[in-house]
C-alpha cells in the first residue's frame, strides 16, 4: 500500500473559481480554474508547451465537470469545451508544492 496522501475530499468553490482539495495528510490545495487549465499535461497541450506557446485559458475560465480515473486521478473538464487533461494525485501535489 503506498504511503501518497489521496484526495478525501474534492470542492469546486463556483464563487472564488477555485478546485479545493483536502488530502489524507491534512494539507489543503486551493488551485484557480484557470491554473489548471494551462497546467493541462494532455498531447495537445504538451505540444503548446513545448513549442513555447502559452495554452489559450481565459482568465474567467470555469471547470465544469470532474470525473475519477482509477483511484490516481481526476478529469477536469473546462466550459472552454477542453476535457483531455488528465490530473494525477502526484501531479497536483507537485503543482502545489510550484505555488
């Protein structure tokens, strides 16, 4: 059994378009709709970034839906009609520890 914290509770906070996220060691992420938008790992995004171009994400972007992958990861969906991006436990982590 691995020793990761995992999610115990996922928010989206509509008002303030922030993703909250209680994980199983206490730490509480707040992450912008929009900052996750452009930290998209998805083939199409990857691409963008490797070529130096910014991932289009309006600053007033909203997630519009959130499905589990497996018990490691979440699917974001955006109401830019963008839903490929796949967000593993351990990426999120990693993206708050970048905040």
């Amino acid at each position: 059994m691995s020793n990761e914290p995992i999610p115990i509770e996922i928010r989206q906070l509509a008002a303030s378009r922030e993703l909250e996220i209680n994980w199983s060691d206490g730490l509480v992420s707040r992450f912008k709709d929009a900052a996750l938008r452009r930290a998209c790992r998805c083939t199409t995004c990857r691409q963008l970034t490797a070529r130096h171009e910014d991932i289009p994400c309006p600053e007033d972007i909203r997630i519009l839906s959130i499905v589990p992958v497996g018990s490691y990861a979440m699917q974001i969906g955006f109401d830019d009609g963008h839903d490929r991006g796949i967000f593993p436990w351990s990426y999120l982590r990693q993206l708050e520890c970048e905040a």
